[in-house]
C-alpha cells in the first residue's frame, strides 16, 4: 500500500515540532507588501510583520499558493509512489483550496485527496493531527479522507481579539466601530461558522473577561469534547494562553497543546488574539 503523505498550507499554525516529527507538508501563502511578496513562515514572521504594520500604518494584502506551488510540491512525492492528503484554508476565506484543487487534477486520479476544511488556523491544524493518526494506523487516502470529512462540522473555533484596529484596517469594520470599540474597551469573540469568520458576542472590559468567557463557552462542552487533542492559538499572549492551557487541562482531562498564530491569521486579527479550538463527539 503506497505510504500517505500529509500537506497543508501555512495557515493551519502546526507547531513546528509537529511538522517535522510527522514529515507534514506545508505549502506557505504569501503575505504582500506593495510590490513586495513574502512566504508565510519562511520569508516572514509575524514578529516582523506586526513591526512592519505598526511603521507603516497599513496591513499587508495575502494571496493564495497558485496551482503552480501547489504542483511542484506535489510531485516529488507522486513520483516516488506516495498518495497525498492535503486539506485547506476555507474556501470561504481564499481560493487556496480552488487551486490545490487545480493543482491535484494534473496527476493521475485517485493519487491526490484535497479537502476544504472550511475552517482556519488551530481548526485546520486539529484536523491535520487526526489525518496524520489515522495514516499512522494505516487507514487509505480514501478512508482518511471520509474521516476528515465527517469531523469537518463538529470542530469548534473560536477566537478572542484584543484590539479592532486590525479589523478596521483590514476593512472588516468602520472607523466609528473602532473608535467606540477602543473607548468602551470591547473585545470581540470570532467563531468560525460555515467556513466563515464571524462575530460570536462582545465582551466589554479587560481582556480577561473575554477570556474567561470563551474558556467558559469551552468548559460547557466539556462532556463533549474530543480529549485527544485540544489546541489554545495565540500572538504575543503566551502568558494568557499557558492559564488557559492549564485550566483546560485540569478541567476537562484532556491533551492540551499550544501554538502559535502564523502571519495570515495576524494580518487579519492583530497582536494577543487567543483562541480555543477543539473536536466535539457524541
């Protein structure tokens, strides 16, 4: 039986040490200044990226792998006998997945699964992990493939965002909302939905009450919870996200694991975003 290979893009935030402990592929989207192009994760970090943002003023554009990057990191491992499993950033969000999809009807069929993950960030990531078990126990590409798909509705991601300022420069609200966000001090909670980035509630006051009340939308679930795996995301808020990995860990049993946000989730939320991200089961 050929040996499955697993990819995903820049945006699932694997931590690195998963990435080479179970050979995953990553295939970077490009984060864009001006006339300027740069790989996610391997031309740029989001240390660099925030520094940027606050010299210039204004956000950075990013743009998907083409079919073309998609193809070349494909092929030394169809030519060496592998099957590919990749999955996605939401094909909501980003025509990566459009162009992975391109990419994979250039080699013989059956070779290469792609799967939408309508998701982002640590949900993608959880979902790499499950891929990457279920190859490790010797499931086929199309048996992994049904498996993903299935977990694909019950993955829960949700998001805390320190600042509006990011959203406002990003287009995602008006200068009015940033203005009497700031003032009032309201930190949106972003969940993914259908794919989709949206607005789950506002907390007004400290950060730490909207923290409090996303670990606490968490530990409601807790008889839900897949406890393979949890994962707490995060920029620049590795103090918030140890408290919430500890707490997690001790409330519900469950394997708790930090990482850190690459510079497309940044780009879009800003600095100390912090989210929970996990399966649920029945």
């Amino acid at each position: 039986m050929p040996r499955i290979k697993i990819f995903a893009d820049s945006t699932s935030d694997l931590a690195p040490e998963w990435i080479q402990q179970y050979e995953i592929g990553i295939i970077p989207l490009y984060v864009v200044f001006g006339e300027e192009s740069l790989k996610d994760g391997q031309e740029i970090k989001p240390e660099q990226l925030y520094e940027r943002v606050s010299r210039h003023g204004s956000l950075p554009k990013t743009a998907a792998p083409s079919p073309a990057d998609f193809m070349t990191a494909f092929q030394p491992y169809i030519e060496q006998g592998d099957d590919i499993f990749y999955i996605s950033l939401s094909s909501e969000l980003s025509s990566t997945y459009q162009n992975a999809l391109l990419a994979s009807s250039e080699f013989p069929e059956g070779r290469i699964s792609v799967v939408d993950s309508k998701n982002l960030s640590s949900g993608i990531g959880l979902m790499v992990m499950k891929a990457v078990y279920a190859a490790e126990q010797g499931k086929t590409l199309a048996e992994i493939t049904q498996q993903i798909e299935a977990m694909k509705p019950t993955v829960r991601t949700e998001f805390v965002i320190d600042t509006l300022e990011y959203l406002y420069k990003g287009g995602r609200c008006s200068g009015m909302q940033n203005l009497i966000g700031s003032l009032l001090k309201i930190r949106p909670v972003i969940r993914v939905t259908d794919g989709k980035m949206s607005p789950a509630y506002k907390v007004r006051g400290k950060r730490e009450k909207a923290l409090e009340q996303m670990l606490q939308n968490t530990l409601n679930n807790r008889e839900q919870i897949d406890r393979d795996l949890v994962i707490v995301v995060h920029t620049m808020a590795e103090e918030d996200a140890l408290n919430l990995k500890k707490t997690l860990q001790e409330q519900t049993g469950a394997r708790v694991e930090l990482t850190t946000a690459g510079c497309v989730v940044c780009s879009h939320c800003g600095p100390k975003t912090t989210g929970i991200i996990y399966n649920t089961i029945h």
